[in-house]
C-alpha cells in the first residue's frame, strides 16, 4: 500500500490569497495540496506532514480564522481566503512570542516539537472562541492534534495557562 | 543552582515559532528524492528486476545490491541484515533497488515501474510456525523445583503482548550528500549518529572520519530510530554517491509503519509457587519473543526481558528461560522498555491471579514479598542503598487513596448494572543504562570544550530528541561548574565535533552521560585551579578570568572523559547474575478505570504514577517523561493493535492504527522520590522508560478487577474485553 | 493526481450545467474524503467542480414542515446551530463525533452522505429523522426519501448530473432520541458501530420507533423488523431476547480491519437494550 501519485497535467489556476498578512498569488495546479504550497513554495516548514491523510494535524493551519488540515485542501478552493501558519502567528507579536507559544515553553509543552506548530494554531483557534476554556473544550479542541511526546496534559495545562495570561492583561 | 530547577528549555524557542529544521525541511542545492523498492512477499528467492518500458530509465538513478562499494551488511550485533537484498527474501518490505530523480512524480512512477521476479518459498507467520531460533538464555537462582515442591499453590497463567509502532509524528528520514573525495554527510532524523557511522563506513568501504553524521531536529524517536535509521542513511548514500547528487529519503507514513520496527511481540508462560500466607516460592518463566526477519537487538531485548521478569520480589528459586525466534515479519526492534514491558506485563498481571488464587488482597501479596533494603534481585543484585520498595509502593497507594477507591469501586459496581469501575496496582522497577556490561563495551566519552571567554561547550553525541538531554546535560555541566545556564553551549549533533557517548537510549542520556559531563566537569575545574589560578571557590568572574589566563598561557582546552565502571559487584553475562544495572528506577502505578460493558469500552478515569529516580533534573521535563510514557502505555494496553496479513502490517495508518488523543488521556498524577544514586550527576537514575513498564499492567488488573475477568493479553480491545466478559466462570 | 479541469461555479445553476455536460465530473465539497481517496490513488477521472462557492447550499432553517439543512452545510455548522441542538439534538450529536474539529470545520453533510461510506456517523441520524434528500440537475430538482437513496456498497441513487442539494427533517417534536457511535478510543475515529433511535411513547406504549445503523452492513441499515416488533408494544410486552434476535438476524457485520462481526452483533444488539433503558418514558 502507498500514496499516489498520477500523471501531471499542465492544468494551472490562479490564485490569489492572503497569507500570515501578505497579499500572494500564484498560478498552481488545483489539486496541489495547500501543504504542499506552504512548505514547498512559500518555504514556510512550520507546517508539517505527519500522516498525508487528516489524522494527525500537524498540518494545521488556520483557514478564515477557522482551524483546518493543509493536508486535505486543495490551491483550487483557496481562493480569496486567508491562511495563518505558526510563523504568521510568531510574526504577529509585536514583542516575544505570544502568550500560548510561551506558556507551551513553560509547561512542559513542548518535546520533539513535531507537533507543536499544529497545536498551537489549534490552541490558538480555540482561544480565538473560549477565551476562558474548560479542560474538557480544550481536550476536545485538541483531539485532532495527535502527540506522542508529552501525554497532553502538559499541553492542556498550557492552553489554561494562556487563557489565564490573557484574561489577566485584560482584566 | 540549576539541577532540580525547571529552566527554559533550550530547543523551546525554536520549536514554538516553526523554525526547528526536521530532515523534510532540509533541502540542498540540486538535491534528487529517492525512493525504495520493496518485496511485495515474505519469503523467496529474487531472480531478477524488471524494468518496465516507456520510462526514462537512463535520467533516473537506479541502486541495486550490486552496487555496494563496501559490505552489502548493517553493522549492528551481526552481520546478516543486508542493505539490499542479494537473492534472499527474508521478509515483505525487504529493501530490493533504489532510485532516485528530481521529479518525485516520476519517481513514483518508476517504483510502479519495476517488478520484482520472485520464486515465492513458505514463509513462518507465526510464532508457533518457527523452528529457528535467533538465541535463548537462561536466569536461574535456586531451585525451581524444590521451591514448586514447598508452595502450597502453584498458579500458571500465559500472558501476550502485541506488536507495537512507535507513531513518532516526524516519519523517518535521511539526507546524505556525496563528496568528491568519496566521503559522505549524513543529515537525518536519528538517535544515534554512531550508529550510522560505522555502518556506513563498512556499507560504503570508508574510514570512519569520512563518514560524517548531523543530527536533525528529530520528531521523536522512543527506540525507533535507534537503528532502523542506518538503512535509510545507507539508501540515501547509496544514491548520492552513486548520482554524484545529494539524495533525500524520506518515508511516508504507511511505508514507515510497514516497513520498519516494531516492539518484540512476546509471548510469557509463567508457574509460580506461594504459600497460603502469600509467600512467594518459585518463578518458573518461559519467554518467547517473535524478532522476526532478522537479528537486530534482540539479544538485548531477550537479557533485559529476562532480568526484570522477577520484578521487585524476593524469590528464593528461579528459572527464567527466554528465546527470541525468527519469522518471516519484518524484523523487530528497539522500543522504549525494550523487552521490560513485555516481562513486567506479564508478571505483574500474573501477580493478580496469584493473589486471587489464594485469597489474598493483590497489593497484601505484594507487600508480603517485595524486595527489602538487604535482599538481593535474581540476578544477586542488592537494591540501590537507600531505597525503600515498600515506601515507593505505600506512597502509591496513598496518593491514589487505593484503598478508599477500591472500596469505593466495589460499591459502585454493586448498583450499576452495564458500567464497572475498576482500579489496578502494578509495581516493578527498570534498569538504567545498558544491560550487563554493555556500558563497558560502550566506552562512552564525552567532554568539556572551554572557550578564553568562559563558556562551556558540551560535547557529546546524546541527541535532543524530545526527551530533554539538551537541557537537562546543560543544567548538570552549569550546576558542577557554578556557572548561569547561558555560558553553558550545546554543540551541533555532529560526529565531526562531538565523540561517541553511546545512543540515546536505554535511560542512560541523563544517568551515564551526564555522570560523564559531571566528570568532565570536575576534572576542567581541577584543571583551573591546578593551571590558571581559579580560587577553590570561584565567582562566575573567577571561572571567566580563570578561562583567559588558560587560553594565553596554554591555549585552548577540551577535557575528554571515559566511561568507568561504578563500584559494585560486576556482571557475569555467562551465568547471568551480578551487578545488571549501575542503577534502577522503582515505581508503583496506579490506574482507575471504567468500562462499558455493553461496548467493552475502557476509559482510564485516573492515573498516579508514582517513581524513585534518585534525582529529578528538570521536573517539568522528568514529568513529561512520565506523562507522555504513560499514553504510550494506554495506547499499549488499549487500542494499539498491529494488524498482521501476509507478512505486513495491513492497518498502517493513523486513521486505523490507534494511539491515544488528548480526549482519551485522564490527568496523570506524578510524583518522583529521590534517593541519590552515588553514581548518577547529582544523583540521578533514568526514568524515560519506566511509563512503558507499569502502565499496562495496572490498566489490566484494573479491568480485571472491575470485572473479574482473566484478560491476559494486550491490546485489551474493546473485542476482547467483550470476549473475556463471556469468558467468565458462570457468565 | 492532478486536475484536467477545475471549474469553481459561483451558482448552484452554473454548477448543475458543468454537471450535464461532464457528467463524469466529481463534484468536490469540503475534500475531506476525496483528498484522502486521492492519496490512495482512488480518485477516479481527472475532472473536478469544486462547489465551495455555492453558498446558497450552505446553511440551516425552518419551514413550515420542519428542518431543512443545505448540502454544503458543515459539521461545525450543525454543532452551533440552536435549532439542531434544541430539536434534532441526534444531528448535533453525530456532527461532534464525526471527526475531529479541523475537520468538522471542514466535512460537509452532503459530501459525507455522497460519499456513502457504511461506517459514516451522520445517515443513521438522518434515517431515524425520517429525511429526505433533494437532488438537483439541469432539468430540475426531486426529492427523495433518504432510505431510499443508498442501495448498494458505495452505491446510490445520485445520478450522473446530479448534485445532492438539501436534506430536509420533519418535526420531530415528542420524539426521544438516542445516538451511539462505539469506536476504539473517544474521539476521532472511524465507528465499529453505530446506533440511532427516535421513539415516540404514549403513555407506556411504544407508539412510534425508528432504529438505524451504521458499520453493519453496505449501507447504513434500518431496523425495520426489529422497529415493527417494537411498535406499539406495552414497554412490559417488549420481550428484549426477541428484540435482540431480530436485529441480530436483520443487520449483516463483517469482520474487517477495524472490528469482527461477532463484536458488532453482539454490541449492536446491546445498544438496542440501551436504547430502550434510556428512552423509556420515566
């Protein structure tokens, strides 16, 4: 058993989005996978491949603020849309890093590290909409990350620690 | 000072922003993909490659057996595994041709494009099925016989475990560039990088030095790229010198989980003595391990699975006899435990079944047996002086308030008809470090390279691979030299700099290295003080003048080191007693669950676990140890299920080969005692694998208690639970 | 696998004459199991008609007969959707065990139902809710019960030209539902077995009961035996070993990579029990 690959064709379609902030265009087969548009021609390898198939998200991205699998999408429904990698999420700050990339440090987040790009975009989506999350929203948020590493608890207790960050510099 | 504080972690920053480089991020000028022809069967006899027609077979780089410069042989325990399959088949996924071209596309297409002619011979499925042997071993103490004669129950009971994939998010890969002088570079996801080097010095015909090894970020390894990685550096080598061109490999998901190891399937038959009032007379142990194709660290993993399949008792007669078969499977491997889990599932939940059978409280059997400060283990081992096993388990159980739950359990299930509550007790203990006299054979070196500024780099092969080692090796070099972290440099993974310090495996990183820098240490601040005047208690500004005066009056510094053994008794691999291990970790898990009995359904409700290491380094990263070992251990008890057909896995992957998510994992409650180890730097013993040991026993004697079935194997699927359900005695 | 064409309509219209004059076209909605096909080399023609502009097919509400919930709608969708919580709770509950969230942003239910997978979470909810399923083509549109519109493994009554368009749910006011979905560990994975019931009780009787599943048979399968020996029973008339029996003899498991067929006779039938414990009027 094993991906495919088929025949190339000469289809291009062009497309033009809006990513980490910048304005980009480009003439791509429709099928490339968005994947394969970050890591390979916008050189942003931040975004990982794990699996190929949607399972284990560490190809996460934010797709229109909404977490989604680069993996799974093709250039030709992206369109219009805007995407946020883990280095457009870091470049975002205007000093240091932000409060779940450090929190995620601290915590004990972070091993091999393979994972965390797609964590933290979804830690990031997830404190987007709950700002202040149970334990079990942020277990469930997170349960198309898959770690190997860490056992999760450390993660979740990172995602706490950055809500309370925020809701303290808010307060 | 630093040890025993969580301070940042050194590869954080990097990870966190996206910017750590993993070997498919790498990339170089003119670089070609490569790719692998694999047996589609598990047993024969290649008698020709065929190549189809139409494709452009003179652009495209082809590699086959006949093109190895050196030994067509992974220089690992033996010498049999081949690079490339000459004639023989021993296995489906055999590596046969490779190839490599810049167009992935039409690379794909050429590995569709070949066909392997095949005389197809009887391959051994089963472990029942083979009759070769790779070796057997024997532990004995006492007399079995006699101890069987004097109990007043024997209980036998047979105890599998399964394969396990390792599920390392980053699949494996390699990066190899050629040089004009015949020399290569190795860039690549891996352990052990002198590992790779004379493997690839004997596969390319080189002297050693001009085979040079660079670490990658690595995601994650847990034994899986110990030494499957020196194929995939051999392949792309291969490639790159044959083309001129550098060659990256990198797997996909499915061929990983297909074609590389896996943990050693086992199979364990026990007979144990015990008197009425719970006293422990004779471990009778047969151990089957399934290698399958080939060797390669199974005698290790049979010693290991052989010393701690007494666990943490005293046993006054033993005979544990072990032997690990070939099959036609792809061949098994190094995965975190490395033949402990397998023997410490068994025992441990034997170990229940012995208590039932004579009425006994589980955790009262335990008590009545454990090892105390003047036993001896099986192997005439004593116990690390200081520790106390019972206070080890008796801190379990109160952190878990076992006996309160248990109690608690019993009373639920009483009025709940579908869903029973269980909670399971697992005690044990893992050696630190490389079986026997394996440490000795290493001769790990590792050293101190000191700049006229006063920083500190470290050098050692160890690599970050998640565990830590960065930091917890800066953390022990800053705390011995009394010096802030920040003067305190990790060098590049990089066989051109660093020396051997062995793998990073077994739970040495921390224990035996990083004794080896304490040490370097030590013998740099002698050398100070000796040579460039530093007082005998110095200030960072000391040590800093103190470095300047050494660079002018001598020049530059790097104090190099060499494993010795630590005082003790020796190990005696023969007859298979003395000291196994320079040191132990001892733990006692607890874990609740429930089960749906509707579904067969587990869910681990809590878990505490609970372990002496001597001394905790980093307790953020020691606890991440714990956490992470113990989904590992879920995942092991639980879902992870290999599928085999024909010879392969036939469910590779993550959609149907299961680990645990963040929704399946309860919060894991972890507590480090500490007993210095004189040994350790600052004490410490490894821990890594420890999780692997006692997580699935104290699952499964949690279920069995919930349910009072005999499940006896694992994965415990929800299939099986189902089964053992309507197993029962009056069910 | 790459694209000969990629059309993007903008109008359901537009679509639906790209359909007719390509009827071999493979209509492409969120990609979550197309991607995955085309990674398996499963991808059949090279002609792709991505419907992610159709945002007239996306969205949910309320006529005068009940739920109507548009093609394109996605499972995130659903799971926010007051009215699906609040009245077709079992809707809401499938959406939130079908995969992960990245991909519950993403699936859409009528991509999932196209797609025709018998392990999918959604039709089992969908049968007991009594839908229809609209299909639209360049010479009109019809609609269909959705038992109806599986017939085989893979197999539906989609037509060449066709697109799936809407699904409507009747009123299902009075009714208690169940919804079970067993599979190896909580989240994110593909069902062993999976259980709807809608029920209607009067008084003690068992006026009106709906039982489908999935992963036990080519399609997703009613229990319509099972469902007529339980309709209008006394609750102490309904003899369970019977009921068990019956579905036992009308489902058809098989053992697969994921599961064994005695496992999912038994399970289901045990889910059948918890069905009627859980829904009995108290």
């Amino acid at each position: 058993m094993r991906w495919q690959t088929g025949p190339a064709h000469e289809l291009r379609v062009r497309i033009e989005l809006t990513l980490n902030g910048l304005r980009v265009g480009a003439d791509v087969d429709p099928l490339r996978r968005l994947l394969d548009f970050l890591r390979e021609d916008r050189g942003l390898t931040g975004v990982k491949e794990g699996c190929g198939e949607g399972e284990c998200g560490s190809c996460s991205v934010l797709v229109d603020g909404v977490l989604a699998l680069s993996c799974l999408i093709p250039m030709g429904q992206m369109h219009g849309t805007t995407v946020l990698t883990i280095e457009g999420l870091t470049a975002e700050q205007t000093e240091g890093l932000s409060a779940i990339q450090e929190a995620m440090v601290a915590a004990g987040g972070i091993q091999c590290g393979i994972c965390t790009p797609g964590i933290v975009l979804a830690a990031h989506a997830l404190l987007l909409v709950r700002p202040q999350p149970t334990v079990d929203e942020i277990r469930n948020a997170l349960a198309g990350n898959l770690c190997r590493c860490t056992g999760y608890t450390a993660i979740q207790r990172a995602v706490l620690q950055a809500a309370r960050a925020h809701q303290e510099n808010h307060a | 000072m630093s040890v025993g504080a969580n301070v940042p972690r050194r590869d954080g920053f990097d990870k966190v922003t996206g910017r750590a480089r993993y070997v498919d991020d790498l990339t170089c000028e003119g670089m070609l993909h490569g790719r692998t022809v694999r047996s589609p069967i598990p047993r024969g006899r290649l008698e020709r490659i065929e190549y189809e027609n139409g494709l452009p077979w003179d652009e495209i780089i082809v590699v086959t057996a006949a093109d190895v410069p050196g030994t067509n042989r992974v220089k690992l325990i033996d010498l049999e595994q081949p690079f490339l399959v000459e004639q023989e088949i021993r296995h489906r996924e055999e590596p046969v041709v490779l190839l490599a071209h810049e167009d992935r596309d039409l690379l794909a297409r050429a590995v569709r494009g070949i066909r392997l002619v095949i005389s197809a011979e009887t391959p051994v499925l089963s472990l029942e099925h083979s009759r070769t042997e790779f070796l057997a071993r024997t532990l004995e103490k006492g007399s079995v016989e006699a101890g069987l004669a004097e109990a007043d129950v024997v209980v036998e009971g047979t105890y599998e475990t399964g394969a396990q994939e390792h599920v390392y998010i980053e699949p494996q890969g390699m990066l190899a560039e050629p040089h004009p002088d015949g020399g290569v570079t190795i860039r690549g996801s891996l352990q052990c990088p002198y590992y790779i080097q004379p493997a690839l010095a004997l596969l390319l015909d080189l002297s050693p030095e001009r085979v040079r090894v660079i670490q990658a970020a690595t995601g994650g390894g847990f034994g899986g790229k110990e030494e499957y990685p020196s194929i995939i550096a051999g392949h792309a080598a291969l490639l790159a010198v044959k083309s001129r061109r550098p060659v990256k490999i990198v797997y996909d998901r499915m061929e990983d989980m297909t074609a590389t190891t896996k943990r050693h399937p086992s199979r364990i038959r026990h007979r144990t003595g015990v008197t009425r009032d719970g006293r422990l007379t004779a471990l009778e142990t047969e151990i089957v391990l399934d290698g399958g194709a080939y060797l390669t660290l199974s005698p290790v993993v049979l010693s290991r699975a052989l010393i701690h399949a007494a666990g943490p008792y005293r046993w006054p007669n033993v005979r544990v006899k072990g032997r690990v078969m070939a099959t036609s499977y792809p061949p098994h491997g190094a995965f975190r435990g490395f033949g402990a889990p397998q023997s410490i599932f068994a025992l441990e939940v034997h170990l229940d079944r012995v208590a039932h059978a004579i009425g006994l409280d589980p955790i009262e059997l335990r008590r009545r047996n454990l090892l105390r400060a003047d036993d001896l283990t099986a192997t005439g081992q004593a116990v690390d002086p200081g520790v106390d096993v019972g206070h080890v388990v008796d801190t379990a159980l109160a952190e878990s308030r076992y006996a309160e739950r248990r109690v608690a359990c019993t009373a639920a299930n009483r009025g709940s008809l579908h869903v029973k509550r269980g909670i399971g007790v697992a005690a044990f203990m893992h050696g630190a470090g490389f079986t026997g006299n394996g440490e000795i054979a290493l001769a790990s070196r590792a050293g101190l390279q000191l700049s006229p500024d006063g920083t500190v780099t470290i050098l050692t092969s160890s690599v970050e691979i998640g565990q830590g080692s960065a930091t917890t090796h800066a953390q022990i070099v800053s705390a011995t030299l009394g010096l802030p972290l920040a003067m305190i440099v990790s060098s590049a993974s990089d066989t051109a700099i660093v020396p051997d310090s062995g793998p990073t495996v077994a739970s040495r990183t921390a224990m035996v290295v990083g004794g080896l820098l304490a040490r370097a240490g030590r013998e740099l601040l002698e050398t100070l003080r000796e040579q460039a005047k530093l007082p005998g208690s110095h200030s960072v500004e000391d040590f800093q003048a103190a470095a300047r005066r050494y660079s002018v009056d001598h020049g530059p510094l790097t104090v190099m080191v060499q494993y010795q053994r630590p005082p003790g008794r020796g190990w005696d691999d023969k007859k298979f007693t003395g000291d196994a291990y320079a040191g132990y970790g001892w733990a006692c898990y607890v874990a609740e669950v429930v089960v749906d009995t509707r579904t067969g359904e587990v869910t681990v409700t809590d878990f505490h676990a609970v372990q002496e290491v001597g001394r905790v380094i980093h307790p953020v990263i020691a606890r991440g140890q714990i956490e992470g070992g113990v989904a590992q251990g879920v995942g092991f008890a639980l879902y992870e299920h290999v599928v085999w057909e024909n010879g392969i896995m036939a469910n590779p992957r993550l959609t149907n080969y299961i680990i645990p998510t963040s929704a399946d994992m309860p919060e894991v409650h972890v507590r480090f005692l500490e007993v210095p180890l004189t040994s350790g730097p600052f004490g410490a013993k490894g821990l890594g694998e420890l999780p692997l040991d006692g997580t699935a026993p104290a699952i499964v004697n949690a279920i069995n208690m919930a349910l009072g079935t005999q499940i006896a194997s694992i994965p415990a699927l929800p299939e099986v639970v189902l089964d053992a359900l309507a197993d029962r005695p009056g069910a | 696998m790459t694209a000969s064409r990629w059309r993007a309509p903008r109008t359901v219209e537009e679509a639906l004459a790209i359909l007719s004059a390509e009827p071999d076209a493979t209509p492409f909605a969120g990609g979550t199991d197309l991607m995955v096909l085309m990674r398996l080399g499963m991808l059949g023609a090279g002609q792709f008609v991505d419907l992610r502009g159709l945002s007239e097919l996306r969205g949910i509400s309320e006529d005068g007969e009940g739920l109507i919930v548009g093609a394109l709608t996605t499972y995130s969708d659903m799971i926010a959707s007051r009215l699906v919580v609040e009245r077709y709770p079992l809707l809401a509950e499938a959406a939130r065990v079908s995969g992960a969230w990245a991909v519950q942003n993403r699936g859409t239910v009528g991509g999932n139902i196209a797609n025709a997978s018998p392990a999918a979470d959604t039709p089992p909810v969908l049968l007991v809710y009594d839908a229809q399923i609209e299909l639209a083509s360049r010479g009109g549109t019809r609609w269909l019960p959705y038992s109806q519109f599986h017939v085989g493994y893979k197999a539906t009554r989609r037509k060449p030209g066709e697109l799936i368009t809407r699904f409507r749910l009747p009123d299902a006011r009075g009714a208690r539902g169940f919804y079970r979905k067993v599979g190896t560990r909580s989240a994110q994975a593909i069902s062993k077995v999976c259980l709807a019931g809608l029920v209607r009780w009067q008084d003690s009787q068992l006026e009106d009961v709906r039982i489908a599943l999935g992963s036990v048979a080519p399609t997703v399968l009613e229990a319509r035996r099972t469902a007529d020996y339980l309709r209008g029973r006394r609750s102490e008339a309904i003899d369970r070993g019977t009921a068990r029996a019956l579905l036992a003899a009308e489902i058809a498991p098989l053992d697969d990579i994921r599961s064994t067929a005695h496992y999912r006779r038994a399970v289901a039938c045990n889910l059948l029990e918890q069905l009627l414990d859980e829904t009995q009027p108290s």
